[in-house]
C-alpha cells in the first residue's frame, strides 16, 4: 500500500502570516529548549496536562525575555470536520506548542519547543507528524497570543486571545488543575494554597530565563 507523502497537511486557512521576525541561531533554540526541560514546574511527565497551559506559560516567558515565538497547533481531521480519517495519538483532538523561528542553512524554519515529547526542538512539520496516530492530521502556525477557540469551532478566526482568566487557566493547568470539567472545578476549592504557589513559582522564572540567554 502506498505510504501518503506526509501525515500532517499543512493548514493555510487557519494559520497566520508571522512577518517582520529576527530568526534565531540554532544552538540559541537548542539553549532555550534545555533550559526550558530542566523546569518541573511545566510537568513535562504529564502527558495529558493541558498542553495549552504549558503553550500559554512558554510563550509568556518568551515574551519577557524578548525571544521571537509563535504556536503551532495540530488538529485530528474530525475535530475539523474534515471526516473521519486522521487522528492524533492518545485520541487527542489537537495538541498545541510554542514555535521558535530558526535560520538554518540561509532558510527560516519553525521549530517546535515540546519537551513533553521530545529531547530536543524539532521543525514543525516533525512534530505535527509524531502527534498523528494516523493521517492525515492538519497543522498551523498561530500568533503566540492566542490561547484557545471556541469548543469544535476552530475555523472562526477569532480565538480566545490572551486575557486574565486564561492566565489563571494557565496557573491551574501547571499545577495539574482542569478547572473546564467538574472534577476540576471541586478540586479548585481545596487546592488554592497550591495554585498560588505555583503562581509565584512561575512568576520567578521570567529573570531566570533573561539571566541564562545571556549567560
């Protein structure tokens, strides 16, 4: 049986024009991707923690460290009403990362800073395919302010952008906290203690961050 040419078809419709962007240096994605591993904080171990928390929480260190980013999100072809061939692993209905612009060998590349899944970044196009259980999936590239779309409706072009309650969002999804279901909901009653203190645990990192790009 023919293999098709790629698991993962690339998304114009749903993808913005990321223009006016300083690439980075490979090895400097390389540092960021370390850096970024080594915090606990982000559950990396986690495989189904909330992926848009750790997108959402990347992308705001990057933001005040002053490093070029966007997210690339891929979707399984149902969750798009494409039909119903095309699913992600573990029946996800989309997983989503922060992307970093790369110039590697005069070209600009988007890699993908992931380490729930991968030891290192990889360009865009390898991480859509290793989320996809089975083709074809859709991907795309976002500008790094978008958090989430409306519930099965990700073709409206506008996305929830980022705002104080998907701040707290963020918050409660490092500390493992699905507040969007009821069993999240009740556990936010008891766990407040933790929730502010992975607050304060994340709102130390972004110096932490400065400090190693120019160390």
């Amino acid at each position: 049986m023919q293999q098709p040419l790629s698991l993962s078809l690339y998304d114009y419709f749903l993808s913005d024009r990321i223009a006016d962007i300083v690439p980075l240096q490979p090895a400097d994605a390389q540092r960021i991707f370390k850096w970024l591993a080594t915090q606990r904080i982000f559950g990396w171990h986690r495989q189904h923690n909330f992926c848009e928390a750790r997108a959402e929480a990347t992308s705001l260190l990057l933001e005040k460290a002053g490093i070029p980013h966007a997210k690339s999100w891929v979707f399984g072809a149902a969750f798009l009403h494409k039909g119903y061939v095309g699913g992600l692993l573990n029946n996800w209905n989309y997983h989503v990362a922060v992307a970093v612009p790369v110039l590697e060998q005069g070209k600009l590349y988007w890699w993908i800073l992931d380490p729930a899944a991968f030891t290192e970044p990889i360009p865009m196009l390898q991480w859509a395919e290793a989320a996809t259980a089975y083709p074809h999936s859709y991907h795309c590239i976002r500008q790094p302010q978008y958090f989430i779309f409306p519930e099965r409706k990700p073709y409206i072009k506008e996305w929830y952008k980022r705002n104080q309650r998907n701040y707290r969002w963020t918050i409660q999804g490092l500390a493992g906290i699905y507040s969007r279901n009821s069993i999240g909901r009740a556990k936010l009653a008891f766990c407040k203690k933790t929730i502010r203190a992975y607050k304060q645990k994340f709102e130390q990192l972004a110096p932490l961050l400065k400090a190693e790009i120019k160390a």
